[in-house]
C-alpha cells in the first residue's frame, strides 16, 4: 500500500525503473544491496549485519527461500493448514471458497460483502462491502494479470516464488462498517515477541502505532512515514492471547510478523509476513534499527 506522505524524487524513480529488470537478472545479490542501499540510504552488510534490517536482507537471501514451512505460511491457502495443525483453527477467518482461475468464481451467488486475495502475492487483493458497485470486466482483467505475476521473481522475495497463484476467497470481518477491522502486527524474533504496530483507520485516515510488546509507546519504530494515532490505541483485554498466538505460529521461524484482527474479543488470523516491506524500512529513529536488530540472532543461519 503506497504511503501518500511519502514524496519520492520523480526523475530518481525513473531511473531506477530503469535500473531495476537489469539488476534483477544479473545478479540478486546485487539487486539487494542496491535495493536497500536506494531506499534505506545505508550500506548493506550482509557478512555482520547488526541492524534488524540488514538481517531481514540475510534471511530474505539465504535462508528464507530455502525453507519450505515458510513458503506454506506465506501461501494464503496452505498457511490454513499450518495454523489448523496447530490447534487454531479457530482463529481462521471463514472460508467461502478456492478457485484456480477469477472465472470459477460463482460472481452471482458468493456474498455482497467478502475479501478476495491472491495466494502467492503480497496487496493482489480486493476487499469490498458492496459487490454491485464492483466493476466485474475491471476486476477481472486485474485479477487475471495477478495470476500470471511472478510476485516472488518481481520483488526478490523468493519464498512467494514457489507459491502456485490461486485464489481465495473470504468473509468480510466488518460488512455492516466503512471501516477496516484494525490489525494487530506482531514481530516475533527468535520464538519471543517483541513488539508490534497497530494499524487503523484504513480507508480513511490511515494510522501506525509502534507498540512495545508490553503496550508501551515505541515511536522510535515509525517507519517510511507513516502517521502515528493522536490518541495511544486501547489495549484488547485478551491481548496476551494474542501474543501466545503469534509466538506459537511464529516459533519455528527466526523471525516473523503474525498479523492478527480483534473483533469484539473474537481473535481472527490474518497472515504471517517474512519480510515486512522487502526490509527496507526507514525509520524515524536511526537507533530503532539496531534496536531491534538485537531481538534478532542469526548466529545458527550466517555462515
């Protein structure tokens, strides 16, 4: 999702457009490095990485696209399995149906209200409370063109790439609300939880909240921009279930993100995410980095 605060320098974004495919092609590494370096503004290390992003670039190089659970809890599809084997099962948000192809999908009979995604992409989605104003021809085209991306190949997050591209289609959590359901994201560092953002206002006034684990304010975490609430958000009563949930699906992995909605005290899955935003964060504070970076212990993956 494009963030609206962020002006980026029009003729740098041309070139770089242009730079990109070469890159990609010649060499992922070196994609990588220049990636990060354009972005973020820092120089890669990638043999001593110190900072949390530094080492999101190590585990999305060598270690993620490598490992098989990580592809099934990318998969939106497969990863339903892996929460079910975990005895959660009922945290997943209803299912209303699996398709192969947009034109399987049953369009006069599937609810007015409901949330279609792409199994193997990171925002190929559409969610929607009123499918009558849905420009059917539109989406289609859209959809179509989804299933044919190589997400993974595109953004050099290679564990999508593996990901057979399908469809899945979801209730609506909030059908009778203008507004998105806020979603709870918590970073889980080598088995342990550390802190999280919470994400509301979504198709109006969008805002992030950077949270410590224990609910305290985080601000140094803000990232690329993005706007923090004028109000601290209220902490859900059964918030501590949700950090076992998150470290509980989060345990194998040396880090992931589990993304979580709280419906009136009703606890639903949303996703699990590797490397949030191909870890090229640029935070407000430069320290928050390395801060995190410390939660982070690679020692068992860099050789």
């Amino acid at each position: 999702m494009a963030n609206p605060n962020f002006h980026e320098n029009k003729c740098k974004r041309l070139i770089a457009k242009g730079v990109q495919p070469i890159l990609r092609v010649l060499s992922k590494k070196l994609y990588v490095k220049w990636q990060y370096r354009y972005i973020t503004g820092h120089h890669l290390n990638l043999r001593k990485p110190l900072r949390y992003t530094e080492k999101l670039q190590y585990l999305r190089l060598y270690v993620f696209p490598n490992n098989t659970q990580v592809r099934q809890c990318t998969d939106r599809i497969a990863v339903r399995d892996y929460v079910n084997s975990k005895g959660l099962s009922g945290i997943l948000i209803p299912l209303i149906g699996e398709y192969q192809r947009f034109e399987e999908i049953p369009w006069n009979n599937i609810p007015d209200a409901f949330a279609l995604k792409c199994t193997h992409a990171c925002a190929f989605n559409l969610v929607t409370r009123e499918k009558a104003k849905v420009d059917y021809v539109k989406i289609k085209k859209e959809f179509r063109r989804f299933l044919k991306t190589n997400y993974g190949r595109k953004t050099v997050e290679l564990h999508y790439s593996k990901i057979k591209p399908r469809l899945i289609l979801e209730e609506h959590l909030s059908p009778l609300s203008n507004q998105l359901p806020i979603e709870y994201k918590i970073h889980v560092f080598n088995g342990k939880a550390r802190y999280l953002y919470v994400v509301s206002g979504r198709n109006s006034d969008i805002r992030y909240d950077n949270l410590y684990i224990d609910w305290t304010p985080f601000p140094g975490a803000q990232f690329n921009h993005w706007r923090s609430s004028e109000y601290p958000p209220q902490k859900p009563a059964n918030f501590e279930m949700m950090v076992d949930i998150a470290e509980k699906l989060a345990n194998p992995f040396p880090f992931c993100r589990v993304d979580l909605y709280n419906i009136n005290g009703k606890i639903y899955f949303s996703e699990m995410t590797f490397t949030p935003a191909k870890g090229t964060l640029i935070f407000d504070d430069d320290q928050a980095d390395f801060i995190i970076g410390k939660w982070l212990d690679l020692s068992n993956y860099i050789k």
